[in-house]
C-alpha cells in the first residue's frame, strides 16, 4: 500500500555548513521538523533518512575534474587559484572541512526522495535539504557546489524514462538546473525569480527559451522588485497551470525556495505568507492532475531562518498530508524553545499581519509590468503549440 508522503531528513544534513556567519544556515531544517513535531503533523513513521550519492550518480551532471577539486578542497589539498578556477573558496561559496561528503548527503538526500515516489513507496516526498540550483558541471556557485535538482532530473530520465517538469520559486533563478537541460524537450523548466537586473545570478530573462530540440521548454517569469503577494500569484498560478497543461508531466519536481518573503535580507520582493500557502497547494493539484500524484519537493534559498523559512517549509509537508494543524497561532513551546536562540522576534501566527509593511508606492505599475512579462514568456510558446493543435490561443 502506498504511504501518502514521506519526509527525507537527518541531522548528518546539517554539516553542509560554510561557516557560523554564512547566510546560508541549515539550522532551519531543525526549526522546520521541530515546529512540525510540535503542532503532531509529523512523526518517526513518516521520516527517512538520506543516502549518499555514488560519484557515478555525481557523474550524471558534474564533471570527474570538479568532483576531484571538491573532494581535495574539503580536506585541505587544493591550491587557492585552482580552487578560485572552480567557484570555491569565494564569500559565496567558502572551502570546509569534508564538503564533499556533505553534498553528495543532499545530493543522495534528493535521490531518496525520487526513489520513493517514482517506486510506488510513497506519492509525495520532501526533503528541505535539497535545492541547490545554482551549482554547474564543473563550477560551484551562490552556495551549491553540487546540483542536487539537477543529479536527480537526469536520474529521474535515465532510470525511470521519465519526462520531468522542474518548478522554480526560489527568489534567484534556477540557472544551474536550466542550463543543464536547456536543449532537452524532455525536461521543461519553470522558474519565477526576482528579475536580474537587482539580484544574483543576473540571468532568467523571458527570451532564454531553450535551444535546439530543447527550444520552448525553458521558461522564465522575471518579476520586479518590490513585487506583493497578488502580482506574484497571479504569474506563478497562471505560468504553472498553462505549463503543466502544455508540457504533461510524468513527475513534478519544485524547488521552493522561501525568499521571496519581504523579511529576506538578500532579495528585494515584498511576498508574505500567502504565497507559501499556495506554492505547494497548486503544485500538489498539478502533480495529481497530470503525475498520478508523483511530486518531489525540495528547500533552496530562505535566509531568514527564524520568521520565514519554518512557517513556510512547514506548509509544503502539511499540504503533501493534506493537515489542516496550521492555522491561527503558532505553538508556545516552539516559541519559547527557540526564541532565546534567536536574535529576532519570533512571529507568534501562521500567518503575517496585513499591515506588515508600508504600502508599496508603485504597487500598479508593478502589477501591470509583471503581467506584461508574464505575456513575453508564456504565450509565443504556447500560443505556437495550441495553434498548431488547432486550438484557441490564449490572448
């Protein structure tokens, strides 16, 4: 019998850890399970741990060259200007002790998550240790040194032929994971990012559209800075229902990345909490309408650790579940325990007050330049395939 979702996670996750300053900080999977454990939407039953991803598995995407620099980085054997050569020892992307065998753990921790659904031993998995998309064949970058959305894209192809429909909502663009099958028709990728023009990597225009046999299944939603919730859902609503319908996936694969949120310190979108109420509710509809289901989760960015991440990593496992134990106030005891760890205020609801911030100046302008955008990346595409199926096309 199918168990309904299952939940990749275990503390080995957290020593992919640069240094104690870093904005990339994995004590946010603890804050997460925690809060989870504390409301009883999770329990031992539900949670398996990760494996290692074999270096063949590495292989699938990254090249033997840079496999090798990681393995001697961690371990104190390689030169300052090689490892430069490769995206390592930067501010983004430190050197640390045994970093490769910590990203092969949320390399293998993503490749768990895929065997479970796509063997029939679960519909749903999630593992919030995964999502480094910016990672290239043979350069780390932005924090990821292994690609672990995109190992397990190609694995997904090579063992189980699967056609896979990647979903990005991370506030950066997914780079990594589109460049890597950027001339593959049979991966379609969909990422809606803080336009470029103000943030990290600086590419996810509407014209990067795949090449070659690839071409028209690479889409890009660059929204604009100060971008609220409506504007915002309004692009990913439309885009993933459109691509979903277009593409027909056999598994859908999201990363979801939770900084979009007005409190994240390094991107510039004025999201709250309803966004990541309906990130995993509409992905969860589409996996079941096209996918029988098969739907892997995975984290990504989120750099307040305290008041964002855990309320909305929390609300994709409570909609996999389909448990309704978050709403209202937030556990005292989930609190109390971390409040004196934090060095911030802890939000006591599931949900943000509606005056969490000043009204944004140009909300209009804003809203009529990201549907304009929505209009460049969606529908030459799909208005070419709807007419060639004589279908009605869609402006």
């Amino acid at each position: 019998m199918t168990k309904r979702s299952v939940f990749v996670y275990s503390e080995e996750l957290l020593k992919y850890k640069f240094n104690s300053h870093h904005p990339f900080n994995q004590q946010r999977l603890k804050l997460t399970i925690d809060l989870l454990r504390r409301i009883g939407a999770i329990s031992d039953h539900d949670i398996i741990p990760p494996r290692t991803a074999t270096e063949e598995e590495l292989l699938l995407i990254h090249s033997p060259e840079y496999i090798n620099a990681v393995k001697k980085a961690g371990h104190g054997q390689l030169s300052e200007e090689l490892a430069e050569s490769f995206g390592l020892a930067t501010d983004d992307t430190p050197i640390f002790t045994n970093m490769h065998e910590a990203s092969s753990l949320l390399v293998g921790g993503t490749l768990t998550a895929v065997d479970q659904v796509m063997s029939g031993k679960a519909d749903h998995a999630l593992h919030l240790g995964g999502g480094l998309h910016h990672g290239f064949r043979g350069k780390a970058s932005g924090f990821c040194i292994y690609n672990d959305s995109s190992v397990a894209i190609k694995y997904l192809q090579e063992k189980y032929k699967a056609r896979v429909l990647y979903v990005d909502t991370d506030a950066h663009h997914g780079d990594g994971v589109q460049w890597s099958f950027y001339d593959d028709p049979n991966v379609c990728t969909l990422s809606i990012h803080e336009t470029g023009r103000y943030l990290f990597p600086g590419t996810g225009n509407v014209n990067e559209r795949g090449q070659g046999k690839g071409y028209g299944f690479s889409f890009n939603i660059p929204v604009d800075a100060f971008t609220e919730d409506e504007s915002w859902l309004f692009a990913y609503t439309t885009a993933l229902t459109e691509v979903a319908e277009f593409f027909k996936p056999d598994v859908i694969l999201t990363q979801n990345g939770a900084d979009a949120h007005y409190y994240d310190p390094l991107t510039h979108l004025s999201a709250t909490m309803k966004i990541y109420r309906e990130i995993p509710k509409l992905a969860h509809e589409i996996a079941h309408r096209y996918c029988d289901g098969k739907w892997i989760a995975v984290g990504g960015g989120g750099y307040d650790i305290w008041r964002v991440v855990p309320r909305a990593w929390a609300l994709i496992w409570t909609e996999m579940t389909e448990n309704s134990n978050c709403y209202g106030s937030l556990p005292d005891d989930w609190i109390d325990h971390w409040q004196e760890k934090a060095n911030i205020t802890l939000p006591k609801e599931w949900d943000d007050p509606e005056n969490l911030y000043q009204p944004i100046p140009r909300k209009q302008e804003i809203t009529e330049k990201n549907r304009q955008t929505l209009e460049k990346a969606l529908y030459s595409i799909l208005n070419q395939e709807k007419r060639t199926n004589g279908l009605k096309p869609l402006l």
